[in-house]
C-alpha cells in the first residue's frame, strides 16, 4: 500500500463481479482442502472451521480499510479499492491451497 496516499493507483483491480465470483471459488476451494485435512503444523492447526470465522472477520476488516483507502485517495473509487482488498484476499487464500500438507 506504500504509495497509495500519493495520488499511485493499484494495479490488477478486476471489475467487482469477477473479483467477487473469484473470491467465492477460491474460498470454497480452501474450505473443501480444510475439511479434508487440516493444515498442521507442530503447534497450530488450520481448519475450515477456522477460515470461515476469519473470513466472516474479513469483510468488515476490507470495509474499514476501504474506507481509509479511499480518505487517503480519492482518485480511486470505492468500488475499485473493493476490488484491489478482494484482489489480495484472492492471493492470500490461492496460496492457502498451493501448501502441501
């Protein structure tokens, strides 16, 4: 984010509809791995259980952090900085399912 305030534009922001839909396949894709096994390591564990809470304290945590975005620069639109945390939300979870258990 270092930049944003500025006047720099994210890079890579898809429309909301793909950005959304996209989250939504990954999301499933890492809640069914989750159910399957659980990523452990020798002092912690992973689980679907434990995603979909994260994910339930991620929304607001994008709308809050949108809202400061936007304040830092209003050149981008909401929607759009929607986009770029849903955008980055989308790597964290990709990289979720590219760990080996």
């Amino acid at each position: 984010m270092e930049g944003l305030s500025k006047g720099k534009l994210p890079k890579g922001v898809a429309n909301s509809k793909d950005s959304d839909a996209r989250l939504n396949l990954v999301y499933k894709d890492v809640i069914g791995k989750l159910k399957k096994a659980p990523l452990t390591d020798f002092n912690a564990e992973v689980n679907a259980d434990g995603l979909q809470k994260v994910q339930r304290l991620w929304i607001p945590y994008r709308d809050a952090t949108v809202t400061l975005l936007f304040a830092m620069n209003p050149d981008v639109t909401k929607q759009q900085w929607a986009n770029w945390m849903t955008e980055q939300r989308i790597k964290e979870l990709t990289a979720v399912l590219k760990l080996k258990q």
